[in-house]
C-alpha cells in the first residue's frame, strides 16, 4: 500500500483537511463531515494517490506529468483546491506550508 510512505501520507492529510474545508463551506455540512458527493471524491482522490506510480516522489498534482483523475473529477478537485487552498493558511498552516514547500520540487519524469 503506497500510504504506508511519509510522503503521501501527508499528502493524504492534506486532501482530507482540502476537501473538508471545502465541504462545509461550499455545502454547508458539519464541520468534519462530507455530502456524499465531497466522500465520493475523497475515495476517489485517495484510490488515485494509493495507486501513483511515483511513490515518495510524487509532486504536487498541479505539477504532476501525468493526469491519472478522470476529467469531471479532475474538474471537482480544482473546484475543491479553489476554495480551500487560500483558508488552508487558517485551519492547517503546517499542512498547508509543507504543500507550497513540496509544490517547489521539480517533478518527475514519467518512465516510458
């Protein structure tokens, strides 16, 4: 399971924390709860980066050579990092920190 690395862990966190925040505000739902359609796109989003063929050195998603998110999804999630990036600063710093640090790193090249 690719979760069990640091890096993606974290990254993981950071999803969840991206799509709660965006959750509560956009639908209004309790804090630290999702509508069914924001819990469908955690899963997804958490299938797609348990399966990433970088592992540890997977960069940010906007930076990422490959697109592995279907496009509606892709749209969802753009949607989502919209709206809770700039309230990420309030609610996780750290998180939010380390995202723009690790959106610095050059990405990968993909294999052929």
């Amino acid at each position: 399971m690719a979760l069990e690395i640091a890096r993606l862990r974290r990254e993981a966190r950071t999803l969840t924390a991206m799509i709660e925040i965006a959750c509560h505000g956009m639908h209004g739902t309790a804090k630290g709860q999702l509508c069914p359609s924001c819990q469908a796109l955690l899963e997804y989003a958490l299938a797609r980066l348990d399966k990433c063929p970088f592992q540890e050195a997977k960069p940010t998603c906007a930076k990422c050579p490959i697109h592995c998110y279907r496009p509606a999804r892709r749209e969802q999630i753009r949607a989502v990092m919209r709206y809770a990036g700039p309230r990420m600063l309030l609610h996780h710093p750290i998180l939010a920190l380390v995202h723009l640090w690790d959106g610095l790193r050059k990405p990968p090249r993909p294999r052929r």
